[in-house]
C-alpha cells in the first residue's frame, strides 16, 4: 500500500505534546535562573537565614520530583503520579515550610517561567494545524504531563495551542498515561470516531505510535527534537521530520 493511501479513511488528527508541538532543553541554565526566580519572590523573599538555600530544595526537587518522573517514563508505567504529594515530600525534605496554597502558587510559577523562557513551539506547529481545520479535520490533543490539571491547561494555553484541539486530555486529569489505551480510547470517543478514522502524531514509538495502533489508528513519528532508537517490533505509518510534512500525507 502506497504511504498516502493509508491515510485516506483519516477524519480526525491527534497530537502528542511535548517534543512534538513543543520543544524545551529544561536541563539549560534557564532552568536554575527560573529556581533563582521562584526562591527570591516566593520562597524567601525576606532573605531570612532561618530558610534554607536554595540549593538544598533544588537536590530534594531531584530526589523526590524529578527522579519519580524519570521513572515513569522508564518503566512505561500507566497510572499517573499525583504530582502535588512529590512536590509536597521535596519541600519537607529540604526543610521547607509551606501549606497547599503556597505549593500550587510555586508550581504554577514555576511552568509559566519554563514556559516562558524555556519552550518553544515548533516553527510549523500553528500553520499545520490551522491547515488541518480548515480541511475539517477533528482535532486532538493526548500528553502524559505530570502536573496540576490547571497550571498544564494554562500553560498549553499560554504558547497558543489550546484553541486549536476539538479535544484535549492530559494524563494528569484522567489518572492514565500513554501507553494505557484508556487514554487513547477516551479521546476517540470524544473525537466521535473510530480508531480506523484517525491518526496520532508524535515522537515516541511506544506512547505514540505502538499504542495508538493497537486501536486501529495510524501511528505517524515525528522526529524533529528527539529520535528513538529503531525498535524491530514497532513500524511507524509514517515518518516526518517537520509537522507540516504530515500535510502531504493526509487528503
């Protein structure tokens, strides 16, 4: 079957987030000077001595946060970390006082910061998708992104994506991850199209490409940021190294 054939029954396009509309190195030094940002304004903004450095919770943040999420993505596990009780054991462990409110108003600085600073979307991301519209196709949105529902939603928002997506789930608000075909299923249903009709779009081969074809989906691998090593057992419908790219294959 010739590669744009594939894609002729296609009525809706799904898209993994990050690393495939969005692009951010989180290990650059914008990430230490956000931390920087975070201590003076909200941390300890008094500078008082009784308040450990910030050092001490950057090592905790590594420990209890950073480390925990690695981990997921590691062991492909399913089911979502509940993110707040990670940040919560961080700030305990660096010594840190701080009740609910404190901890959101910290997280949600924290990615609006990154945000701001640190991601990009990629160059042919709104053209694409505004493409896609105008042909009629559905839109979806699927990301595994451990975080508050509402600092996740904001800051998708906040980079001019979240208008263009019919539907949008994030792992962090239905307690599943790709590659768990709950989180694939849902989006179907709420796109109103069988797995035959769509095709989802992103950089890993197991969340992205394994999964979705396990219900019928076209799985399409985009590797403009990052590129798996080949797996013998999983073949991309197609592969793109541009977004707009994905133009050419659909009618």
């Amino acid at each position: 079957m010739a590669e744009k054939e594939k894609f002729q029954s296609v009525r809706a396009v799904i898209f993994d987030l990050g690393d495939t509309l969005i692009h951010g190195n989180f290990t650059a030094g914008a990430t230490e000077t956000v931390w920087e940002d975070i201590y003076t304004q909200l941390i300890n903004p008094a500078k008082e001595t009784s308040i450990p450095e910030l050092k001490s919770l950057r090592a905790a943040w590594q420990e209890h946060v950073q480390t925990a999420m690695a981990r997921t993505w590691q062991e492909k596990t399913e089911q979502e970390v509940d993110f707040l009780p990670l940040v919560r054991q961080a700030f305990q462990a660096a010594g840190i006082p701080g009740d609910e409110a404190f901890l959101r108003e910290v997280i949600s600085l924290e990615h609006r910061l990154l945000y701001e600073r640190v991601v990009s979307v990629a160059p042919e991301a709104l053209a694409t998708l505004r493409e896609l519209r105008e042909r009629g196709y559905r839109l979806g949105l699927v990301s595994n992104f451990c975080n508050l529902p509402e600092v996740a939603y904001e800051n998708i928002r906040l980079v001019g994506l979240l208008d263009y997506f019919d539907q949008t789930i994030l792992s962090c608000e239905i307690g599943w991850r790709k590659p768990s075909l709950l989180i694939y299923r849902q989006m179907l249903e709420r796109l109103d199209v069988p797995g035959e009709a769509a095709v989802f779009v992103g950089d890993r081969l197991i969340e992205d490409v394994q999964g979705p074809q396990k219900l019928g989906m076209r799985g399409v691998q985009t590797v403009q940021f990052r590129q798996e090593e080949p797996n013998p057992t999983i073949a991309p419908d197609a592969v793109i190294e541009h977004l707009d790219e994905l133009l050419g294959l659909l009618p």
